[in-house]
C-alpha cells in the first residue's frame, strides 16, 4: 500500500511536469515527441506502482527515474530504427504536404462554438 501511495504521488509530480514541458514545445511549434514516450513510460510506473508485488515495484520505481527512463527509452528508439531499417515496421506520414498538414473536416459535427470539427 505504501509503494502504492509513494509511487502515485511520485508519477503524478513527474507526470505534471512531462505535461508542462511538451506543452511548452508545442506552444514553440514543436512536436513533443520525447515527451510523450517519457509520460507513458510514467503512466507504466505509476501502473506498476499500484500492482501488488516486489518486481512490479522494483520497475515501476526504476522507471519513475530520469536517466533510467532516458536510456529506456534510447534502447526502445534505437530497436524501432532498426525495425523500421529491416522493413519489420512501416511508418507512414500522412499530409504535411507542401501545403501543410492535411484536414478531414466531417460536416455532421459541430463544436459548441459552432464551427466546424477537423
């Protein structure tokens, strides 16, 4: 129950912080990519965290540390490159053309503002 306790406590300080740096990138234009690997690997631990048992807690608190969580994730991004190089995995991007990012607008939804939801 402590490590429970503990461990909510601490994802939702690491987690908060996650949410405040990648809406800072995005407000720079930027995508917040690494940020986002970082906050489902705290949502992980936080999961964890909550699970009964010593190993679960082990790795949950292991993953509630920056640069543990950092190499983890340079391991996972480093095995995706070379999946994505071994054609196991295909990324595709779709718009973002010379144009821009591409919209679906759906004419049957409306915001409240009573504009159009794309």
């Amino acid at each position: 129950v402590v490590t429970g306790v503990v461990g909510a406590f601490a994802a939702r300080r690491q987690g908060l912080g996650v949410v405040a740096e990648a809406r800072a990138q995005a407000s720079r234009g930027e995508i917040p990519a690494g940020f986002l690997v970082d906050g489902v690997m705290i949502l992980l631990a936080a999961a964890l965290l909550v699970t009964p048992g010593l190993i679960t807690d082990s790795f949950g608190f292991l993953l509630l540390v920056p640069a543990i969580r950092a190499r983890v994730k340079a391991h996972l991004l480093e095995r995706l490159k070379r999946a994505v190089e071994q054609n196991r995995i295909q990324v595709r991007v779709v718009g973002g053309g010379r144009g821009g990012p591409v919209h679906e607008i759906d004419p049957r939804e409306e915001s409240d503002t009573g504009r159009w939801v794309h």
